[in-house]
C-alpha cells in the first residue's frame, strides 16, 4: 500500500515539456513542477518510498551525493503536503521522512502568526467587499498604524503559510487576491509592512495578486516565479 496519494482537491496534468501542473481546487492556486519533479510525485504515488527514489534519481545524477538528492527529495514532498497537493497515507508512518531542512522549516507558522491571520481573514474578506480605492486606503492606513518595520522573506514566508492555513476550511474563493491582501493584513497585526502588489501576464492575459517583501515577490517552492511571469502595475 503506498505512503501517498493524490487528493481530491489537487487535478494533475502534463504539459507539452513533460513538467507536471496543478490546480488546487481549494485555493484556486496552479502550481508547476519540473519533470524531475513530476517523476518523484509518480514514483511515490507508486509505492516506492523517498530513500528510494532518492537512489534512482542518484544514479543518474553522478555529481551530487544520494543524500543531497534526499533532502531535495523531501524539500518537494514536505512542501506539496503542506499544501495539500500529496497526502500521506498513516499506515505508512511516512511522515517520520519529512525532516527539518536549514532554511525551509523555519518558514512554518508560529501560533502567533496563526492567531493574527485567523483575525486578518474576516478583515480581508469584509474589505474585498468594499470598492478598490477603500481597499487599498485601508491596507495604507493599516501599514502606517500597525506595521514597525519592513517585513524580510521569511516574515512574509511565516505569514503566507498561516494565512494558507488558516483558510484551509474557509468555503469560499481563497485564491491569490483573498491570500495575498490577508497575509499583508496579518503582517500588520505583527508589525510588519508588507507590499500589496498587482500585475498581469500577456501570453495568456491573466490577473494576479501577490505579496512583496523589500521590493521582491515572496513565493512558494512550488510556485512558478513571478520576475518571469507577471508585469508589476501597482503596490500598496
């Protein structure tokens, strides 16, 4: 029986390069992973555990130890469990594999950043209600008031996974304006300013909203890079 599996919520498909795309049905977030990627989400749905499918990647990969290609392993597995596009089966025990790894663990939400963004969420909510230029004069306001010092990554990194889990039952749309305008609200409440920004991509014209942190985007390991993607507009 195999230590993972595919969700419900998570849909799958390959594009023409053979890299692996994934809607979250929950959040409305896509998420792309590279073909390397796509073989180890195969293999562990498959049955074969991640000492393996570190070995197999290993051989093929002469220059970097079977130990590096592990933590890389479970660098992708921990961060597609974390967001709910791999589940781990308990029979298994498998989640005695996800070990912390420098730099990457640390970004986990503390109980406060959970507390603040559990109180940003309806606040968020309540304001995409409200027309844009109130929206925006709000998060302004907010910043000005509450926010101490300039967040850095890993503040933005802590919130965006507080403001993803405490959204996780939310029955809504909870997609990149709901997550991206919660989590700088939740930095406000721990005195941080974060950056409110939008932008458009032309090849296929589409809209999204993300948050910054000294003038760069933060995102996940999983998300593709918005320098490369998206046209920055505007930033609050």
């Amino acid at each position: 029986m195999t230590g993972f599996a595919v969700p419900e919520r998570a849909r799958m498909g390959r594009d023409e390069s053979g890299r692996l795309v994934v809607l979250n049905r929950a959040t409305g977030r896509w998420h792309i992973i590279n073909r390397t990627g796509a073989e180890v989400v195969d293999r562990l749905v498959d049955g074969v555990d991640i000492d393996r499918v570190a070995a197999l990647l290993a051989q093929r990969h002469t220059g970097v130890s079977v130990e590096q290609v592990r933590e890389d392993v479970v660098r992708l597995v921990d961060g597609l469990v974390r967001r709910g596009l791999l589940e781990l089966r308990p029979e298994r025990g498998t989640s005695a594999v996800l070990m912390s790894l420098p730099g990457y663990e640390e970004a986990a939400p503390t109980a406060t950043h959970r507390i603040a963004a559990v109180v940003a969420l309806p606040v968020a909510l309540v304001l995409l209600r409200l027309p844009f230029r109130a929206q925006v004069r709000a998060v302004a306001v907010g910043k000005s008031l509450l926010g101490a010092r300039d967040a850095d990554d890993l503040d933005v990194r802590r919130c965006l996974s507080a403001v993803r889990w405490a959204g996780t039952h939310y029955p809504g749309r909870f997609a990149c304006l709901e997550q991206s305008l919660t989590a700088v609200l939740t930095a406000a409440l721990l005195r941080r300013r974060a950056d409110w920004c939008f932008g458009f991509s032309s090849d296929p014209t589409t809209m999204h909203a993300w948050v910054e942190a000294g003038g760069h985007p933060v995102t996940g390991v999983l998300d593709a890079p918005l320098e490369k993607t998206y046209r920055k507009v505007y930033a609050v």
